[in-house]
C-alpha cells in the first residue's frame, strides 16, 4: 500500500535535471517532456525530490521514445522508497552497531526526528541494509584490499541449526581477516553439497591469490570428505571449542547432576520472601508536641482534666521503639538482597567446558554461606557488648 503522507506535512523543494544535454544518437538538444515527484523522509526534515524528465523531440530519431531521467536521484533515495539514504545509514547503524531494538528506533525517529515509520517499514529497511552489507562483504576489489598483507588462509567451516528439523545454516569463516565469507541454508548435509560451498571457498582463495594453510572444523564425516577432495595437500584440524565438549562430556553431565542436587537442597526462597514482605511494616514517626507546662500536662491543658488510663501499666503490652522497628525494617531488606542472590546463583548456566557451571554453582553458595556465618557471629559479638 501507497504511504499516506499527513496532509500537514511541509516539504523542501530539490529540482534535479538530466545530467546529458543533447540527444546520443542525433545530438539534437534534449528537451523537458514531464516531471516525476518523489516524496521522501530526511533527517533534516521532509524533501521533495522534482525530476525533470528528458528526451529527443525528433520523432523520427531512435532516441525519441526513451525518457531519461536525472541520475543524481539515486544519491538521495532509491525508487520508490519513502526514506533518503541518511535515514537509511542511520537505521542500519544503530540497529547492527549499537543493537537498538525496532520498537526503540521506531520510538526515536518519531521523537527527535518526527518520522512515523512502522515497525514493518523499519523491518524491510533493515533487510535491505543487510542485503547491502554482504554484497559489500564479498565484493573482489574490498577483499583484495582487506587482505592486503596477510600471507596465508586459515578456514573454516560449521553448521548452524535454530531447531531439530529445520534447514541448517552453513558458515564459511577466515580466521586471519576475522571474516565471514558466505552462509547458505541446506536442506541435505551430504557430502556432495557440503563439497560445492568447499569449492566455492575454494574459488575465493584462488580469487585473492593466497593459499590456504589451514582448515578447521568438528570433523564431521561430509566436512572430512569434502576437505579432503578439494585441498589434499592442506591440513584439517579439530576445532579447539568442539574437542573441549567432547573432551569433558562425561564431566559436563557430572556437574549438571551436582546442579540438579544443589537446587534440590537450596529451595524455600519464595517463601522466605513471601514472609519478610508480609511483615508488618513499622510505624511512621509521629511529629513530636511542643512542650506544655506541668501543669498543663496534669489536667489535659486548658482547664481540662486528663483522662485516666483504663489499662493498668503492668498490663499494656510494650511497644516497638523506633530504634527496634528500623532494625527489623534493615533485616528484612538483607534477607531479600541475599534470596535475590541465590536466585541468581542457581539460575547461572554460563561457563562452558573449563568452567563447569555446577562447579561455580558450588562456589559461589559456599561463599553465601560464609557471608551468612560471619553475619551470625558479628550478631552474636555485639549482644555480648555492653553500654
């Protein structure tokens, strides 16, 4: 559907004309024969490209029927977009190199900008921009450059698949420029297609001139196959995150059964936060009276006798003082601060192969326990202390 621009919208006027003034074929001068309008978003405000359209007015020339139109427009917007290039850059910046969300790019174009895109448009752009980057990535003449002193290739090859079933996302790296080559989705892991993007990388290496010393990969069947017929002569050696996990499986099933038993044994926090945080709350501190004269105090001020107490001293339960109700108020805040610890302790699944999540599950509940020891015996120090 068409944008719908609002009907208050003030734009600025940029004439563009053919760049050619006379005809190729019969050099007759070129003459305006209509006008196209090209309403765009910019970051300065909203401009409104006017193209002069140009063509041949002998009828009997070949060039009578070909309308040209200025090329400067494609350095503004591209057809039929409703944003200009500056938009465009700045939407792929923040979102690929700050990582802002759509909704908050959406939230600042319409606030410090006063464009009101939606988070479709901002979707579609975005897909362009990386369209844009990865023909960029792969152009010959950016890599030549981008390799440019580096004497050898180090590649490498892995799958990538989102959920079981779906199509598996094959990544071709190099390791010395820190780039990614190419990624294609495969519906078949077989050798013979995993051997046609080994080629391919191989094209590349040709390509810029430089040999491959090195590939790397999780040794699958169709990676060793496919390697091996198309660089016999190059070495293939085990990533070194893969040989880890296989390396310590056994020991990564250990630490996740130690987890299992620690979250068995450590439980109750809701419950422990549901009770501090039903806790009566202490009483606000009532404004002090001003001082009144004894015998004020004695018959209630102003010629009016005291009330007498209808409860007897020795019956009258004691109150909180205020001292007492702000200690208890602190407690309860130190008993959530380390319930919201713990928590964040048994939810920790980081760490990989050399770090054991399990095994730094253990540590860091020993040293609550510690923190929770020298707690109690600071407590149990200061009752002994007297005034």
């Amino acid at each position: 559907m068409r944008f719908q621009w609002p009907a208050d919208t003030v734009f600025s006027d940029c004439v563009l004309t053919v760049e050619e003034e006379t005809c190729s074929h019969c050099r007759r001068a070129l003459h305006i024969c209509d006008h196209r309008f090209h309403r765009i978003y910019t970051l300065p405000g909203p401009l409104q490209i006017v193209c002069k359209l140009a063509r041949c007015p002998d009828r009997a020339c070949p060039g009578h029927h070909r309308t040209l139109s200025p090329l400067a427009e494609a350095q503004l917007t591209l057809p039929w977009w409703v944003i200009g290039w500056d938009v465009f850059c700045w939407l792929g910046h923040r979102r690929f190199g700050r990582h802002w969300s759509v909704p908050q790019l959406q939230a600042e174009l319409r606030d410090s900008y006063r464009i009101p895109l939606s988070q479709d448009a901002i979707s579609g752009y975005l897909r362009r921009y990386q369209t844009m980057v990865a023909a960029r990535q792969q152009d010959a003449a950016v890599l030549i450059e981008a390799y440019r002193g580096v004497p050898s290739l180090v590649l490498t090859i892995d799958g990538l698949q989102p959920e079981k079933g779906h199509e598996t996302l094959y990544v071709v790296r190099e390791l010395r420029g820190k780039r990614v080559w190419f990624a294609e989705a495969l519906l078949s892991s077989t050798t013979a297609e995993i051997q046609r993007l080994v080629r391919k990388a191989k094209q590349w290496a040709e390509q810029l001139a430089l040999p491959v010393a090195l590939w790397m990969s999780d040794k699958q069947d169709a990676f060793v196959k496919a390697i091996a017929a198309e660089f016999s002569d190059v070495p293939h050696r085990y990533c070194q995150n893969h040989f880890l996990r296989d390396v310590a499986k056994e020991v990564l099933e250990a630490d996740s059964h130690a987890k299992v038993q620690m979250r068995r044994k450590v439980r109750g926090l809701r419950a422990i936060e549901r009770e501090v945080l039903a806790s009566p709350r202490p009483p606000a501190k009532r404004p002090a009276s001003p001082a009144r004269h004894p015998a004020e105090a004695e018959d209630g001020g102003a010629g009016v006798p005291a009330p007498a107490a209808k409860t007897p001293a020795a019956k009258t339960p004691a109150a909180k003082t205020p001292a007492v109700a702000d200690e208890v108020a602190d407690a309860g805040g130190v008993v959530l601060d380390y319930c919201a610890a713990v928590r964040g302790i048994l939810n920790d699944d980081q760490g990989g192969p050399l770090h054991p999540p399990g095994l730094r599950m253990s540590e860091a509940l020993s040293e609550v326990g510690a923190s929770l020891q020298r707690n109690l015996q600071a407590k149990k120090g200061g009752a002994q202390r007297t005034n």
